[in-house]
C-alpha cells in the first residue's frame, strides 16, 4: 500500500532543521515567524524542474540539496541571514526509497544553510520542486544589484564554470583522466554551496551584489543594467578550480567560466578602497557607460528560458 499525503509530509518534511525565529512550523495552515527588531524579511523562490534544471534519474538526494542550495544562493546575494524555507513539492508517485533519499538531501541542505523546513504543498505530477527561503536583514541594508559605482571592483567567490563542467561529466561529453577531477566538478554541480555567511559580512562593504546562476557575464549584466554603469572583466583573472584546469579545451574552459551557470557564487562589488576580502578574487572594474565587455567574445550569453 502506498502512504497517503499526510502521513509522507509527516514522516519525510516534518522535523527538518530549528530556527530561534520560526514560532510555528509544519502541521497548522501557515507557520509564523518572528523578525528581530529593525529587520526587514528577505523572501525569494526557485522552482527545479527535472529535464531542464537536472538530468532524469539524478540522486535524489542531490535533487533536493541542489534546489535548496539554488534557492538559498540568492539570500546570500541579498547578505540575509537565513530563517527558513518552504517546499512545494510535485511527484509522480509516492515512492518511498526515493522519498527517504530526497529528505537525506534535503536535512543535509537545511543543516548547511540553516534553514529549517517550515511548510510546503504536496501534489502529483511531474517532478518538480518549489524552493521559497526566507531570511533577514537589519533594515534598508541588504544588499542589492543597484549599487555599483564607477570605480568600484568587482570580485568573485570561488572558482568559476565548475558546475558547467560537472554537467558535461554527469552527461558524459566530458570526459577526465583524473577520476578525482571528475568526481570534484560533478560535486559543484550537484551539491553547490550558498555563500551564505560571505554575503553577511560583506553586508555594509559591499556596493552590490548577485550570485551567480546563469553565468557570469549574463549576472554582471543585471548588476550593470540595475546600477547603470559598465562593468569591464578580465577573463585571465577568472579563478578557475584545478580540477577544471585538466580540461584540455581551453576555449571550453573559458565558455564554461564565463557562461556556465549554476555556480552559485557570488558577484560583488566593493569600493576602491575597501580591502578584497580573502573570499574574493577581483576580476574587473566598474566604469561609467553601459553593459559587460570582456576580451573574450562569448559565444553565447548565460542561460535564458525563453531565448530562441
Ligand atoms: P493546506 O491544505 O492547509 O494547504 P496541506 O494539507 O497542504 O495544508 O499541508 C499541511 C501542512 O503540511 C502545512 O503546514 C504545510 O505547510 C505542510 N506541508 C505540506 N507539504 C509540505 C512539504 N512538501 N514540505 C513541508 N511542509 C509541507
Ligand atoms: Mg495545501
């Protein structure tokens, strides 16, 4: 016999990470959350859907820690400390190997974010998952993709187009000598790290912000358009992982650097005269003007649904 509706959400979402701020979680028809004084609450959502934002049959595990991790990224843009999620949740069936996968993926997401899992919707159909996380910052002072200025430097967290590459080993057209090299960049792709605690220190540092889930020069460009400056990147300075440095092509390297999604990185922009925090890696400068030039030509720019 397969379990009904209200005995999975209790057996597989309840009980899933605590937060001091969550005064009501799973179980009523909202949960309630408390906001220390002079804060403002920080929400976004992220919807993954099999096929298009991973392959069939990926771990399920990975499924529910990536779509966390891909909702959870964009509060670390905002610098927003975390306070908890929901999942909205559409499954072909109520299968319980895979279910129990899915919420080993999903508590081990909740506790490296510290998001405790506070409510959701369940219902049948095809996979897909609705991540909406929800932090806080004090008031007025999150950060935002409006504030770059000319003269500012904009940095990086972490090495770039990884993920990219992992989904080329994970569909087997990219192939690694290195077995180690090929299981560290599958791992970018399917376990990626919100930088959560970097954008709260950057939090009254930084001028604005973006993390990183179409590609670089596709975020810098919203970071552009939304403060009205250019923004100039060097892509010698792109920090690139070891392991993605074993990729022979190295006009694929810089494809994947500069366009590959799903890093989850951080874009920031700091003042000229604020020191690059050890997290950092500056790769280019904002000037007055308009949009994103590089010395490399891309040959296409970041990851966009409804392009043709
Ligand atoms: P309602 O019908 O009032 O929307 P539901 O029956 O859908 O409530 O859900 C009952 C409780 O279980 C609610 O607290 C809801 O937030 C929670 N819930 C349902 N699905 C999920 C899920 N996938 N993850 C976490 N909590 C869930
Ligand atoms: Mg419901």
């Amino acid at each position: 016999m397969s379990i009904g509706e209200f005995s999975l959400i209790d057996t597989y979402f309840s009980r899933i990470g605590e937060n001091p701020n969550i005064a009501l979680g799973i179980g009523d028809d909202a949960a309630s959350v408390e906001l220390p004084d002079g804060h403002v609450l920080q929400i976004s959502t992220d919807t993954a859907i099999e096929g298009v934002h991973f392959p069939r049959d990926f771990a399920p595990a990975d499924i529910a820690y990536r779509s966390v991790m891909a909702a959870a990224s964009d509060l670390a843009a905002m610098g927003a400390s975390p306070i908890g999620m929901l999942l909205a949740i559409t499954l072909p069936a109520a299968d319980e190997t895979w279910l129990s996968c899915f919420a080993e993926g999903l508590r081990a997401a909740s506790d490296a974010t510290g998001l405790p899992l506070v409510g959701g919707d369940t219902t049948r159909g095809a996979l897909s998952l609705t991540v909406t996380v929800m932090g806080s910052t004090p008031s007025s002072s999150g950060l935002r993709r409006d504030g770059a200025r000319p003269g500012d430097r904009v940095c990086v967290s972490g090495t770039l187009g990884d993920a990219a590459a992992g989904l080329a080993v994970i569909q087997g057209t990219l192939h690694l000598v290195d077995q180690a090299a090929a299981e560290y960049l599958q791992t970018r792709f399917a376990r990626p790290a919100a930088r959560l605690s970097l954008g709260e220190s950057l939090l009254g540092v930084a001028t604005a912000a973006i993390d990183l889930s179409d590609g670089l020069l596709a975020d810098a460009a919203h970071v552009a358009h939304a403060s009205g400056v250019a923004i100039d990147i060097d892509s010698s300075k792109v920090p690139l992982s070891a392991a993605l440095r074993q990729v022979t092509d190295t006009a694929q390297i810089r494809q994947w650097a500069l366009n590959g999604g799903d890093d989850y990185e951080l874009l920031v922009t700091l003042p000229p005269e604020a020191p690059v925090p050890e997290a950092l890696t500056e790769i280019g400068r904002v000037a007055a003007g308009q949009g994103v030039s590089c010395d490399q030509t891309p040959a296409s720019w970041g990851y966009d649904h409804f392009a043709r």
